[in-house]
C-alpha cells in the first residue's frame, strides 16, 4: 500500500457514488475527516470538518474546508460521516457524538478498514443505532445507519461518552485518556529515555512529539537549569491533557505539526517521534523527518535525545545530520540515542 494511500476514506463514499444516499455537503458533518482524491471529487462547500490531528487539519485548511478541532455540540446535520479512531473506547465515543449530532431523521455513515476492527466497528454502532446497511470497498467496511431520532440505547451512549474522559495514570498525579499514545499507562520507550537522560539540561529545551506531557514534565522536575520548555504536539486531544499536566510556568504547549519544522532555538531536545501515519501504516520517514528538523532547530553544541525501536534505521539521517551520534542504550526492543551539534 502507497504511504500516503486511505482506503477508508476512498470506501466511506460509496453509498453516494452508488446513489442509496444523496450529497448535500451544507447539511453533512464529517467527524475525524481527512482530506484526500474521494473528498475531492466532490462539490464541499459548506461541509463542516472535525480533526484534531494537525497535519490532517491543516491538509483540509488548505483545501478550503470549513475545520475544527472539536465540532459544536449543538450543531445538527442530516448526514455524519465518520472515519472511526482505533482505539476502542474513543471509537465508541465517536458513534454516540456522531449519532448525537443528527437531525432527526439523519443517518450515519462510518468506513474502517477490516485490518483495523471493521467488524468491531459494525458491532458497537449498532448497539447504539440499531441495524446498519453493510457494503464494502477496498478491504473496508462501509456502514449506514437507519433514518435515527436519537440513540437506540440512549443510556449506553451515555456511559460510552463518559468514558472517554481524562483520567490519571497510577501514582504519577499526571492524567491522559483513551485514543492519546500510551493512554493508560507509562510508555516503556519514555521510560527508558528518561531513565538515561542527564540531570544538567540547561537553557531552552523542546519535546518533540510530546504527548500527554510525560517527557516534559519529567525533564522540568529533574532540571533546574532549564529555563524554558516547548512541548510540541500534533494531537489536540493530548496537547489539552498535556497542557493540564504542565503546570510548570517554565513550558508552553503548541499543538504544532513538527514535520512542517519549528522556527525556535534549543539548547537540548527531547524526543520519542511517532513512526506510524493516522490513515495506519509504518512510517519510518516521520521519524527521520523529526530528526531533521531536531538538527536544524539545535543551537550550536546542543544535543538530541533520542529513543526509538531499535530495528528503526535512523543512523544514516542521524551520521548525516550530526557530527557526534553514539548509542547511549539498548533494551528491551529500544536504544537511546545522543546526537550532538558542533
């Protein structure tokens, strides 16, 4: 499959390509949108987009489309398209906002690969919407639900929007939640990299790929030097828990997109970059992408603090990014990684 390819989203229009349902963008929401040759086609004016992943925000901020991070809770549409998320609990979350925002008489229409839960997906939609029309496109399943005056169950809608909340990772005092990387528990990968970082970190310090904030917070408490940290993070959903967990008046939080490069000096940067596209599939490229914008965002002498899966091939972009590289670590599947400036 092409990196860049989304079979979802190419399924998720089938029913108005085949003509069982008609395309009124003005009156249509599309929850956890992206923006690719499917959508495209396509007349969208006044469809109203909700992503809170900022490369695919901004994808569909180029393109025109009306976007937001959230989508208004009192806003009601005859049509929700939805590309569900992967994680379970805020895939439910998604069907019950997604059913909650109809018009009476809407109908839902969501797409999911079947490598990535389609047949869970089916099940858990209509638990809240009762029956769905089942076809299929592109090794995807492509659901629509019944004409819907609400929820079917509306007490289960209920409990499954309340379960995608904050809540607090075991003794850390730090909360994250569910669908945010390692939502619900302390990433062995961070782990590892802050139980090898220095404690002399001093000046201005940026955490790419911050998360929910536990490499920040953890260098802010082990660093007094550190006069200024910048936790760049390309998720919404995490950059609000991340904002929570740093109280610290020494951090800023951005929701940033770190591929598209940073303008800010560092003296030191953290980083556990993210190697997998939202759409699903490795993507290595990410990763060294991150590494090279670290380089160029680097003051002179300024060092790279890097962990990664140890069968990631990021030596060459870092041999050819910095002249002094040396591996710090290697357990448990991961190696930490020392890149420094001249």
């Amino acid at each position: 499959m092409r990196a860049d390819a989304d079979p979802a989203l190419d399924a998720l229009f089938l029913p108005f390509d085949d003509g069982r349902l008609g395309w009124v963008a003005a009156r249509t929401a599309f929850l956890h949108a992206r923006d690719g040759a499917a959508l495209r086609m396509r007349d969208t004016a006044g469809l109203v987009c909700q992503q809170g992943f900022k490369p695919a925000f901004d994808a569909l901020q180029r393109g025109g489309l009306d976007v937001d991070a959230s989508l208004d809770d009192a806003r009601r549409f005859d049509t929700v398209l939805l590309l569900p998320p992967r994680q379970r609990i805020e895939a439910r979350a998604a069907f019950a906002r997604a059913i909650a925002s109809l018009a009476p008489g809407g109908r839902v229409v969501v797409a999911a690969r079947n490598d990535e839960g389609a047949r869970s997906a089916q099940s858990d939609l209509e638990c809240l919407a009762g029956p769905v029309a089942v076809s299929s496109k592109h090794k995807c399943r492509v659901m629509v639900t019944a004409p819907l005056d609400g929820a079917v169950d509306g007490e289960l809608a209920t409990r499954w929007r309340d379960a995608d909340v904050p809540l607090e990772i075991a003794g850390t005092g730090l909360h994250s939640r569910p669908g945010v990387f390692a939502w619900d528990r302390i990433d062995p990968a961070s782990q590892l990299l802050v139980d090898h970082l220095p404690r002399d970190l001093r000046g201005t310090v940026a955490d790419l790929g911050a998360g929910w904030g536990f490499l920040s917070h953890t260098v802010l408490a082990s660093n007094s030097g550190v006069i200024r940290l910048d936790a760049y993070e390309a998720d919404h959903r995490a950059v609000d828990l991340a904002r929570q967990n740093l109280r610290d008046p020494r951090a800023t939080v951005h929701w940033h997109d770190v591929t598209a490069g940073i303008d800010a000096r560092f003296d030191a940067i953290v980083c556990n970059p993210p190697f997998h596209a939202q759409a699903g599939g490795a993507r290595v490229d990410i990763g060294r992408r991150f590494i090279e914008v670290a380089r160029d965002a680097l003051n002179p002498r300024g060092r790279l603090w890097l962990v990664a899966n140890r069968h990631l091939a990021y030596e060459d972009v870092l041999g050819a990014k910095f002249p002094s590289v040396r591996i710090v670590a290697q357990a448990h599947g991961f190696k930490i990684i020392e890149a420094a400036r001249t």
